[in-house]
C-alpha cells in the first residue's frame, strides 16, 4: 500500500533531494515543510494558528521523513513537524497514535556522510545523536525491552538511514515506520 508522506528538510539544503524523492516515487500523496520556515528566516515564530496548520497538515500524513543536512541544528520548524508527528493530542484534544517518522542523511559532496554518520565495527551506518535535534536523538535506540540491537528499522521509533539506503528500500522504509507507529509504539519510549 502506498503511504500517505509529510517531507521535512531545510528548503536551503535539500531542495534537491525533495524533487528526487517526487520524481522517483510517484502516485503517492505528499505534504510538503512549509517554505517560508526555512532557516535563514529566523524572524518568523511560532504562534498557535501556524502549529495548528502544521499539525493538521502532519495529521492527514502517515509518516514524515526528514531529510537530515548538515544544518539541522539551525532549523527550529523541523522539531515542531517532528513533534507534531509524534503527538498531535495538544493540538486536537483526542487521543491519535503518533506517525511513523524516518530520518534520512542527505549526502555531502563526493557522497560522503562522514558529518552525520559513521560505520560501526560491523559495518552499520549509525547518526552522531549529537548532531540531531533532541527530538529526534531521543527516540533512537528507544527500545523498552531491547530486541532489536543494531537493527536499524527496529530499534528506534525513528529510524535514521542514509540517502541511499532510503531510497533503494523505499517502500520497506515507509511500511515499517507506519508499522511501528500504528502497531508497535507502545513498544518505545517516545520522548516529545
């Protein structure tokens, strides 16, 4: 089943990256992070109109990916989609499950994912959760009874894969995401 897609990134950084993920993955409905967040525009707060749009905008996705640059940190709104993604319930006062949320590193030049990601002694690619947003960092590795250790698609609520590895399992990637937010998340502590 094609799922339903919320895409949060920093416009600046992975504007690119957003056009392949439509242009390859095609017939599926999409919603896209709002461009006037991005993060040069450091003005704009925000307020309950706007957190209510990107709720309801998030509510009627299934699962949000994230397209990690090297500027996450900078980006306040990718936190609140995150956020929204997780727990909606402030927002609408009625209890909803959260949705499936990926991580996907987006590549430096010469494909390098050395600024976000390392191999592990068994060759699995792991995020530095220093340089995420907290959010994100403390739903990895948020397993209550650990089962799944190193692997990648089940041991976080959110997932964390690079570019390439996303986009070869595309499909896998999404259904296990909205998999484990409709069927499993009980299973993890999620941190807001």
């Amino acid at each position: 089943m094609k799922r339903h897609v919320y895409l949060s990134y920093i416009h600046s950084d992975a504007m690119n990256f957003k056009h392949k993920i439509l242009d390859r993955f095609k017939g599926r409905k999409y919603k896209i992070s709002e461009e006037g967040y991005d993060v040069k525009n450091t003005t704009i707060e925000p307020n309950e109109e706007t957190l209510t749009q990107l709720a309801k905008n998030v509510s009627h996705q299934d699962v949000t990916v994230v397209l990690i640059s090297r500027n996450i940190l900078e980006s306040k709104w990718i936190a609140f989609e995150v956020e929204a993604s997780l727990d909606t319930t402030k927002i609408f006062s009625r209890k909803n499950t959260p949705k499936g949320v990926i991580g996907v590193v987006i590549p430096d030049k010469g494909n390098d994912y050395s600024y976000m990601m390392k191999k592990n002694s068994k060759g699995v690619w792991l995020a530095d959760k220093s340089k995420l947003p907290t959010i994100i960092s403390a739903n990895m590795h948020n397993e209550k009874v650990l089962q799944n250790k190193n692997n990648v698609n089940y041991d976080s609520f959110i997932s964390v894969y690079r570019w390439e590895d996303f986009v070869r399992d595309y499909d896998n990637c999404i259904n296990i995401a909205y998999e484990k937010a409709n069927s499993h998340h009980e299973d993890y502590n999620i941190t807001l």
